[in-house]
C-alpha cells in the first residue's frame, strides 16, 4: 500500500517512485529464474512433449532449488 500511496496531494502518483519499487520487487522472483531456471525448463519440457515420461531427478542433481 505504501507504494500505491505515496506522500502528495490527494489523487498525485509519484511515478518515478512507483516504478523504482516495483523494479525493486522484481529483483527477487528474477534471481530466483536465473538460479533454477535448469530446473525449471527441465519439469516443463517433459509435459511438452505427448507420450514422453519424465525423467528423474537424482539427488546428486538438486540445486540450490531443490529438487522438482
């Protein structure tokens, strides 16, 4: 709510500042792609595919997300 309401007058937006936090916001959920993104492409590409099982993960394989 603090960005959807920032000091000023009444119905002012501070345009610069909304988008800075919501670039900041992104940051996370971008970081978390770029480290599982392997993994991620690994449990969408089987279901791509008619008729193919998907594979298995072993542990010796989990990354930093863990396994899928």
């Amino acid at each position: 709510m603090v960005a959807q309401y920032p000091m000023g007058s009444y119905g002012a937006r501070d345009y610069g500042c909304l988008m800075a936090l919501l670039v900041l916001s992104m940051i996370p959920m971008i970081v978390f792609y770029l480290l599982c993104q392997k993994h991620i492409i690994e449990g969408v590409a089987p279901g791509a595919v008619k008729g193919q099982k998907r594979k298995e993960i072993h542990s010796d394989r989990a990354g930093a997300c863990g396994q899928i």
